[in-house]
C-alpha cells in the first residue's frame, strides 16, 4: 500500500469512526490502533482485503470501547451510590480505608500474576491487560485458540486459588 493510499485511507476510517464515537482524538486513536493490528497480522499472514480487515477491526474496537465506558460508568455510579448510603460527605471520592484496601488487594493480585508460568501469565496480561481477543492472542503467541482458553482458565484459576 503506497504512502498517499494509507493516508487516504486512515483519514477515511479516522471520519468513519469519528461519526460512531463522537470524538474526533478517540476515533484518530482507534484507527491508529486499528493500522497497528493490521501490520502486525500482516507479519504473520497475508491479508486479502486490507479494507475490511481495517473496517471490522476499528469497528470492534470501537464496541470495546462502548462496553469499557458502559462498565465504567456503571462502577461509579455504584461507588457513589455506595458512599452516599455510608453518609460520605464528598460522594465522588473513596474513603480512605476503600482506597487502602483496594490497593492491597492489587498488590495481591499482582504478587500472584508475578508467579503465574510465564505462558499463562502472558495470555492472561494481553486478555484482561490489553483486551486482546483469544484469536489475536493465539496469534501473537503462536499457538492455538484452545490453548489461549487452557491459558486464561488456568490463570483465573490460580487467581481464585490464592484469593480465598
């Protein structure tokens, strides 16, 4: 793809994207994100129609996006609801001993990523670190979906092991 075609084209996803998240910093984001994947599926394998590949990855990044903000806003919605009903003064802000806690129990979770063998640890980092699909970590590993599933199942599985 000649240099002038990839502009074009980046500028055309950047406006189509801008229309489905409303804000034209997010949606230059998302396409960036969106050439990024694309160059490194294109190391691995042959793309067929670079277009579509483009236009479906934006798009799926761009349903993530929705579902990370709707998770979002949903956690602090219950978090001021929570504080309100403990007769917090400043509804918006964590209590102190909420803030400790929670960065305890992240600690915690981190010391118990740290000794995950390394596979499982790098599957599990790019799924919930990096909201990449099973397929996309599949191939960035090299090996199969059902491995990237063994991976995550067992990583959540020594979570709940050392959680309890």
């Amino acid at each position: 793809m000649a240099v002038n075609e990839t502009a074009l084209l980046m500028d055309e996803l950047a406006s189509y994207l801008a229309k489905k998240v409303r804000n034209d910093d997010d949606a230059c984001d998302l396409a960036q994100e969106a050439f990024l994947r694309m160059h490194k599926f294109q190391q691995k394998q042959r793309l067929d129609d670079v277009r579509a590949f483009l236009y479906r990855t934006a798009n799926n990044l761009a349903v993530d996006q929705f579902r990370r903000a709707r998770i979002r806003d949903r956690y602090l919605s219950s978090e001021r609801v929570q504080e309100s009903a403990d007769g917090g003064s400043n509804q918006y802000a964590p209590s102190a001993e909420r803030t400790v806690s929670a960065e305890q129990e992240l600690a915690r979770i981190s010391e118990i990523v740290d000794r995950m063998p390394a596979k499982v640890r790098h599957a599990f980092l790019l799924h919930r670190g990096k909201d990449f699909s099973y397929s996309q970590i599949a191939a960035e590993m090299n090996v199969s979906i059902s491995m990237v599933e063994k991976y995550i199942v067992s990583a959540l599985g020594l979570l709940r092991q050392e959680l309890r």
